[in-house]
C-alpha cells in the first residue's frame, strides 16, 4: 500500500511538474518575443539614425552649393557690358549702330539666361533642402515612436522575467495531503 502510495505521489508530483515546465515554456516563449521585438526596434532605430545621418550631409552639401550659386549670381549679376566690345579688335574702329545694338543685346540675353539658370537652380536646391529636412523629421518622430515602443517592450520583459522567475522549476508534493 505504501509502494502504491508514493508511486501515485511520484505521479503527481510529475504531473504538476509538468505543468509548471509548460507554464515556463510559455513565458519563455512569450519573452523570446519581446526580446525579439526589442531588437528588431533597436536595428530599425539604428538604421533610421544612419539615415538621418546621411540626410544631414546632403543637406550642409546642399547648403554649401547654394551658397556657391548666391555668390555665383552675384558675380553674374555685376558684370557690366564692356563698351570696347563695340570695336573692332583689328580695326579699332567702332562697329555701325546695328552691330553695336545687336552685341548689347545679345550681351543683355546671355547675361539674364544665366542669371535665369543660376536663380532655376537655387530655387531646386532650396526645394530640396526643404524636403530634406522634412523627412529628417518624419524619421525623428520615427525614432520617438521607437522609444516608445522599445520602452514598452522593455516593461513587457521585465513582467515576463519576474513571472518566469516566480513559477518553480520543481513541485514538492510531500507536504499536500
């Protein structure tokens, strides 16, 4: 009777050892998914870093060349028409009054495309800087809904790990009646 005894008290105890072992099979596996969760936040928070990183060069880049077209254009802009160009180089003599209007003219035209051209390509790259620095604030308000997440699957963990360390690797069964 005994033997009978303690083999069903060697069953239970089994049994309720095998269900603790479930228990933390599934807290584990529920950790393992925050833990999982935290990493994948952390790397795409990482990558979205890099990115802005990246951003912010193209941007001083593009500031820069800005920089160069305004004082580009402002070179442009005070270049005079040069009145020898009226004369001849070999002659020295003034060219008739057509020749003359024609030259001022085409000086006039060439003088506004390029000024024209430099005041296009300002204006693109202000557009871009723009653009720029809007998606360098889309992928920060990114890293900040990343914290939020990462924190919160932080406290996740932390609420796993004290369940899984609340549920005993063993039952004793000796002591129940």
């Amino acid at each position: 009777e005994i033997v009978n005894l303690k083999f069903e008290l060697s069953g239970l105890q089994n049994e309720k050892n095998r269900v603790l072992e479930e228990q933390r099979r599934e807290v584990n596996a529920e950790l393992a998914k925050v833990n999982s969760g935290i990493r994948t936040a952390e790397e795409s928070k990482r990558i979205v870093k890099k990115d802005i990183d990246i951003l912010n060069a193209e941007i001083s880049k593009m500031s820069e060349r800005l920089v160069s077209l305004r004082e580009k254009y402002k070179t442009a802009s005070a270049v005079a028409f040069d009145e020898s160009s009226l004369v001849c180089p070999y002659c020295k003599q003034e060219y008739p009054t057509e020749e003359k209007d024609r030259i001022k003219s085409d000086f006039e035209k060439n003088k506004n495309k390029e000024l024209s051209d430099i005041t296009a390509e300002g204006n693109s790259t202000k557009a871009l800087i723009e653009q720029k620095k809007k998606e360098v604030e889309q992928y920060v308000a990114d890293i900040d809904s990343l914290d939020v997440t990462i924190s919160e699957l932080t406290s996740d963990k932390l609420v796993f790990e004290k369940n899984l360390s609340e549920i005993p690797s063993t039952v004793d069964v000796t002591g129940t009646e």
